[in-house]
C-alpha cells in the first residue's frame, strides 16, 4: 500500500505563494495559458517564467533553468514533454522546489516504457518529498487564494469561489464542471490525474480539514488505496462534511478506457 510520505506537504501545492512555471512562452502553450490564467485571476505571489530563450516573458524576468530560479518556489508548473520531465524533476528536487504539476501523458498509462518513467519519478519526487500533482493531470484551482495553476482559460474567480471541493480522476469531467458555476461555485478543484505521488485520497484527507470546504466531489476511476479511503471517508461523516462520490468503470469497456487514460485499474468498489 502507497502511503504519502509524512514530509509532504499539500499547502504550497494548493495554496501556493510562488509559481514558475517551465515552459513558458507568449506562443500558444501550456505556460502561457497557466501565466494568463494566473494574472487574470489576480494570483498575489511572485511568478517565475523560466525559457532559456527569453529575456522577459509578460512583463516578467525570464529564467534559463530551475536551477537559476531566486527562490525555492511553492509550485513547479511543468509544461514540456514527457520525455524532458525527468531530469526536470531531478533539477526541481535540487532547487528546494515544494510541489510540483506535470500536465503531459506518457507515464503509466503508456505502457511498460511509460511506467518504467512513472516510477523513476515517483521516486525522485518521494525522495524530495515534491507534492506531486499528475501526470497526466490539468492541474489545480482555488479560487479563493487566486491561483489557477489550470491548462485551461479561466477568466473570473469570483464565479468560481464557492464552498465545494472537487477532486476528478478525469480532466474532462473537471473541464466541464469549472465551465458551469451557475448552481455552485468551488473551494478547491484538483484534477488528480495519474497519482503517482498523491492520490485521490490525499486531496480527500486535505479537504476533509479544509475550513472553506463544507462539501466533497469525487469523480473516480479507480480507488488505489481503498482502506485508507473508507478512514477518510468516516473522518468526513464525524466532521459533518457529506462526500459525493461518482465512480466510473464498471464495465470491461469503461476499465480498458481507464487503463488507457489514467493508468489506473477500475475495480468494483
């Protein structure tokens, strides 16, 4: 059983008070969109772009590498291919970085190669202990701390700020959820992708003590470590805050999708 190592913290990662993000670049990417889609939610902390080929980015100093960041950062937003997040990583985990995002594929749901790359990360963040967030994930969003470290455009946080919690296994669910705050609005919105450090299950346990989440939606494909999710689940019922799960994959269709989308394995429960 996978148990989050006690050093890991989940503040910086979901209330982050520094932000760089790799990748970055005023051409159509996923940097740009994180840089913009933090600037418009008015995001209070320092924002480090770092693109060895730029000066300035958005009216920011620009940094040529992780190692030459000024500061250990709350939140490492990773936006390059998969097959340059490795020594990435091994970068972040030698500046002090405290949590990081990676939003591309190519892990644990491609594969023995995919997996052999998934677990040599999940090592090296264990190691660090980086709050991973993904891979395979579109990141992160709370609203009332203004910050959207989020692989889509999100324009106005005051729509979304609400007292709902949401953790999905599936980027497109969260996609459409975040499109559609006409009947609630969201404390935390985490898409979890293929938790290959935290699990749903660790976002349940950080939002079951969450004072600006009074309820908890869970869209899943697969409950990895099901002990520990029914201790969360009866911590939640003692604190008063009702649990809205939505498990998928019930099918011998539904679990091959899943197999291909997350790396997880569906099961009954």
């Amino acid at each position: 059983m996978r148990h989050t190592p006690k050093e890991v913290d989940l503040a910086p990662l979901l209330r982050p008070r520094s932000v760089a993000v790799l990748g970055a670049s005023d051409r159509p990417s996923p940097g740009r969109m994180i840089i913009e889609s933090l600037d418009c939610f008015g995001f209070p902390g320092p924002v480090y772009p770092i693109n060895p080929n730029r000066e300035t980015l958005f009216g920011r100093p620009c940094y040529p590498s992780i190692d030459e960041l000024p500061e250990p950062v709350d939140v490492l937003a990773v936006g390059v291919n998969h097959t340059r997040v490795i020594e990435q990583m091994q970068a972040a985990a030698r500046r002090g970085v405290r949590a990081a995002i990676i939003f591309d594929g190519g892990f644990a749901e491609r594969g023995e190669e995919g997996q052999r790359r998934q677990e040599e990360l999940t090592a090296i963040c264990r190691e660090a202990g980086i709050a991973l967030c993904g891979p395979n994930c579109m990141g992160v969003v709370n609203p009332h701390a203004r910050s959207s470290i989020y692989i889509q455009t999100l324009r106005d946080p005051a729509r979304l700020a609400g007292n709902v919690g949401l953790v999905s296994q599936s980027g497109s669910i969260m996609i459409s959820l975040l499109a559609d705050c006409r009947r609630f609005g969201w404390s935390q919105a985490i898409s979890s992708g293929n938790e290959a450090v935290l699990t749903a299950v660790d976002f349940l346990d950080y939002l079951i003590d969450d004072p600006a989440t009074r309820i908890i939606a869970l869209f899943l494909e697969s409950v990895r470590e099901p002990d520990r999710f029914i201790a969360a689940l009866d911590r939640a019922a003692d604190r008063g805050k009702p649990v809205v799960v939505l498990k998928v994959g019930r099918s011998e269709r539904a679990r091959r999708a899943i197999t291909s989308h997350t790396g997880g394995l569906a099961g009954e429960a």
